[in-house]
C-alpha cells in the first residue's frame, strides 16, 4: 500500500513538473512586427553597450543610477558589468566585468572579440555645486569572449561619448558628431576620417545612431536644419572613399533611442529605429521609425512595450532585441530609473527573404538559345543567350578552353568538325558568379569542292583534263558525266573519249566524318573537227597524173 503511495506521488509530481516548465521561446515562425518579453538582465542598467558574437548577446557597462535625467552626471553609477544572454535558452550568464566602468561608449565585435572604446566614466561638479558635466574618455579595451578576459589597446586619439562603432572589411569606424576615426585590428593604431557634415541642435540631449547597410555607415538622428529647427536626417557614409551623402529625412525626430538592421535574409531589408518621437505632449511615446535604404522611404512599426530611453539594440539572426535603459513615465526628462528589461521584436517580413536580397544574392540564370544540342553543317554558329538581371561581365568557354570575354551575342567561328561543349559564365553587379548549362553541338560541314577543269567553255579535243581541289581530307571521291553513275576515282584524272556534244560533269567526294559533298555541276562542249580526206586527194592526183601522161603519149604518136 505504501509504496502504491508513493509511486501515485512522484507521478502526480512529475506531472506538475511537466505542466510548469515552460520552454524556451523561439523566434522561428514569430508572426511580424510583433513584440515577445524575454528574461530580463540580471542587473538593470542604462547608457549600457549591447552587441552580438556567435548568436549570443553580450550586455556590458552602463550605469545604475536613478533620478533627475541624466542621473549618471548626478550620482554616477558607473559600472562594468557583462552579462552573456542565450537566445536559445532564454538565460543570462556573468561574465568577466569591464575594467574601465562606463556609459555611453561605443561597441562593436571583430574576431570573437569586443571592443567597447571611449564614453562617460565619471561627472564633475563645478565649485559652486550647480553645473554638472560628464567625464569623457577615449579608453579602448577589447574582451574576448573566447578566454573571458580583457586587455587595454591604444586609445581612441580623442575623448568621446554617445558614439558609435561598426565594423567594415576589418576595420573599426568610430564616429561622434565631431569626429570619426578608424581602428585598425591588426596594428593597434588609428586614423582620422571626415567626419558627418550635420550637429544635432544643442538643445537635443540626444545623439546619432547608426547601423551598417551594404558596407556603408547609415547615420540617423535629430540635426539642426536652421537657428529653431530640426527634422531626422539620414547621413551615409562610404568607407571606401571617405565621404558622406544624404537620404530622405524622417517624418518623426526620435530621440534617446538606439537602431538596428535587418539584411534581408529572413526579413525584408530596413533599418529600424527604437526611442521616444519628440515634440509629443503630455506623454512622449515611444517610437519605432523604419527606414528602406534601398527605396530611401520611410514608414512606421509597432513600438516597443515598455517606455524607455538610452538602452541598447542588437540584432541575432534577422530579430531584433531591445535590451536595458531609463524607464520614464511622462516626459523624458523626468526623475527615470535604470530597467532590466529585455523585449525580442521580429520585424516586417519576418520568415521571408527581401526580394532585394533574394536578387543580390543569386545568381544570374543564364539560358543559350543557340546553339542548341544538335548538328550544325557549318563552320559558323550565332551564339545567343539572355540572362535574368543586369550583369557586369559575360564570357563563354567552348570545348573546356579559357573563357572569351564577350558582350552580348555573338558568333562562333571556325569551328572544326565534331562534337563541341558550351558554357557561358556572367557576373552580376554584385559579383554572383552564375553558369548556363553546358550544350552539346556538332559541327559537320560539308566538303567544299571546286572544279578547276574541265570549264564552262568548248573543247576541241576528246580527252578533257579533270582537274579540281579539296577543302578537307576525304575518305571517297566520284564522279558523274552526264548524269550517269558514279565513277569512283583517286584524284585528278583525265576524261576520255568524249564524245562531240554537250556534257555536264558533277564530282561528289565523302569526308572523314562521313559528310558528302558536291561540286556545282559543270557544262562544256566537246567539238572535235572532222579528219582531213588524204587518200582521196592522192588517188585524184594519180588519176589526173596518168591521165596526163597518157594524154601527152597520144599526142606524140600523132605527131609522127
């Protein structure tokens, strides 16, 4: 009976057990645009930098105070804490902390490593105990996330915080409102650049974010356009040739936010834009303000759930998590306090690639319409294909040779008895390589012949010379006179006999590859004169000569 007992408990145990767990959320089939609450952080923390290595979330630094905004330049807070979140677990993990604690600083990862470079690390008052200012530095410590350890780099050349960092081709661009600098990995050392061609009004409080667009820094925030105005602006910068361009401005000013991008590869391509939309009253809203790089338009998303500024935004496979900052009830510059909250937000076209991805990243098709898989009988063939989008570069290779850079159609010529293979590559503008598929073709011309002799003239002679010349190796050559049957000969030859007449004569020869040709047909006449008559002239001048003399032999017996 007891232990009937007992086994009833630990099933009904395992029972609850299993109705209580709760499994992980995963981001696979989240419907779009739509927000999940996750497992806060462990310590709540503003001003923090968040970034992503290897599809797990690192939430570093930030500060702990709570007051009048900015509570950090009143009461400091400061701290260097790094926290590892799993998105496949829903967890966070300790891990080594800051050696410098700050907020405001720049973060971005190269080679399983972090770098987080400048920000705020302390405040000043002046003597009177009015005016407070922050305490900038240009520190830059790298945590590898491999061994779980930090070490000091060169510093940044100048102090800076509310900047941001990005990496591009193994290179790390940090940049400011006044500043930027490339960061150079593989020698520690620094270079300046141009910096963005805007300021945000002095009155903002608030600063650029950024994110990475096709190997390009997209720059969004509030900037002056005049002496009272200000609209969010889109600034692009090119690594490659260090200059700055322009995209359409934002119908909302979003302010003490954070951004991120999707790439297109399970979501359509945006950058989107997480804060507070300003010159909203009583309450500030937040805001989720989405920008299309590649139509440079704007439209808008749901919003994040819990209200807040200063926090940080990271991307993990195409899903986008807001992590930290100041909650605020009102205005944004009420008394705030530091939040651990951790809100995953799947964004527009979540579950599909962007069209535009989807014909960056494919090749171009490329389709032969000729020549086809069959047998051509000439030595030319028109080689014509299409391709599906624009390309760069097109190229073909016949027979497994190197490729022949081409235009567009062409024609192959030359081309040798037998079978041959063809391959045409192109080269999109974005340098996906894409191959036709191989066609098969044979070449089989015929035998070109050309009769030298007998002409289209007279001959006066019975015997004609056959005279005519190959354009290949044969295997068989013949003849016809007068459209009799063929009659096979080794070469140039001589007609005899022939009678006086017209004639006609074709020659017909069969190759190596058993390919048969023909000469055109040729028409001449044979006129052989008649024979002079010889013998009856010397038998009339016999017979006038006897004559003659028996004449003469009369005459003289009559004489006498």
């Amino acid at each position: 009976m007891r232990k009937r007992v007992a086994l009833l408990l630990v099933l009904i145990f395992l029972t609850a057990s299993c109705l209580m767990a709760k499994p992980a959320f995963s981001s696979a089939g989240a419907a779009e645009d739509t927000w999940v609450s996750k497992a806060p952080m462990q310590q709540a923390r503003a001003g923090l930098g968040v970034v992503a290595v290897n599809g797990k979330i690192y939430a570093i630094g930030g500060t702990t105070a709570s007051g009048q905004y900015p509570p950090d330049c009143f009461a400091g807070g400061f701290v260097g804490t790094n926290e590892e979140y799993d998105p496949q677990t829903d967890t966070w993990t300790t891990k080594a902390s800051m050696p410098t604690p700050r907020d405001y600083f720049a973060i971005t990862a190269y080679q399983n490593k972090i770098y987080c470079i400048g920000g705020a690390i302390g405040f000043t008052v002046d003597q009177w105990g009015l005016f407070h200012s922050y305490v900038a530095s240009g520190v830059n410590e790298v945590y590898d996330t491999v061994t779980s350890t930090w070490e000091t780099i060169t510093p940044m050349p100048v102090i800076g915080m509310k900047i941001q960092a990005h990496v591009i081709n193994g290179k790390i661009y940090v940049m400011g409102v006044a500043f930027t600098y490339v960061y150079d990995p593989e020698n520690d050392s620094w270079t300046s650049k141009t910096r963005m061609p805007a300021s945000p009004p002095s009155s903002s409080g608030s600063y650029p974010v950024s994110v990475v667009v096709n190997d390009k820094i997209v720059v969004s925030g509030e900037f002056s356009t005049g002496l009272s105005s200000s609209e969010q602006k889109i600034l692009i910068y090119d690594t490659e040739t260090d200059s700055w361009s322009g995209g359409k401005s934002g119908p909302t000013v979003v302010v003490g936010g954070a951004a991120g991008a999707t790439t297109g590869v399970n979501a359509l391509k945006r950058v989107y834009i997480f804060g507070a939309a300003y010159g909203q009253y009583p309450v500030v809203p937040a805001t989720n303000q989405v920008y299309d790089p590649m139509a440079d338009a704007w439209s808008s998303a749901t919003a994040m759930p819990a209200l807040r500024r200063d926090f940080g935004v990271v991307v993990v496979d195409e899903v986008l998590y807001v992590i930290g900052g100041y909650s605020y009830t009102t205005n944004r510059y009420d008394s705030v306090g530091p939040v651990a909250v951790n809100e995953q937000y799947a964004p527009l076209g979540y579950g599909t690639p962007d069209p535009f991805y989807v014909l960056a990243h494919t090749p171009p098709e490329v389709s032969i319409l000729s020549p086809l898989n069959q047998t051509y009988y000439n030595s030319s063939v028109d080689l014509v294909f299409t391709q599906d989008k624009p390309v760069n570069w097109t190229s073909y290779s016949l027979d497994g040779e190197l490729n022949v850079t081409v235009a567009g159609n062409t024609t192959l010529t030359g081309l040798i008895d037998g079978s041959h293979s063809l391959v045409i590559y192109a080269n999109d503008t974005v340098g996906n390589m894409g191959a036709s598929l191989t066609v098969i073709f044979t070449i089989a011309t015929p035998p070109k012949i050309s009769i030298l002799s007998p002409l289209n003239q007279t001959y006066t002679e019975s015997n004609v010379p056959l005279i005519f010349t190959l354009d290949k190796p044969v295997n068989c050559t013949c003849c016809s006179l007068d459209g009799l049957d063929n009659v096979t000969i080794a070469g140039n030859t001589t007609l005899g006999e022939l009678l006086n007449g017209s004639h006609n004569l074709t020659v017909y020869i069969i190759d190596r590859s058993g390919n048969t040709g023909a000469s055109e047909k040729i028409y001449f006449t044979v006129e052989v004169p008649e024979p002079f008559p010889t013998t009856l002239v010397i038998s009339s001048v016999i017979t006038v000569a006897v004559v003659g003399i028996g004449l003469l032999v009369y005459f003289k017996k009559r004489k006498h």
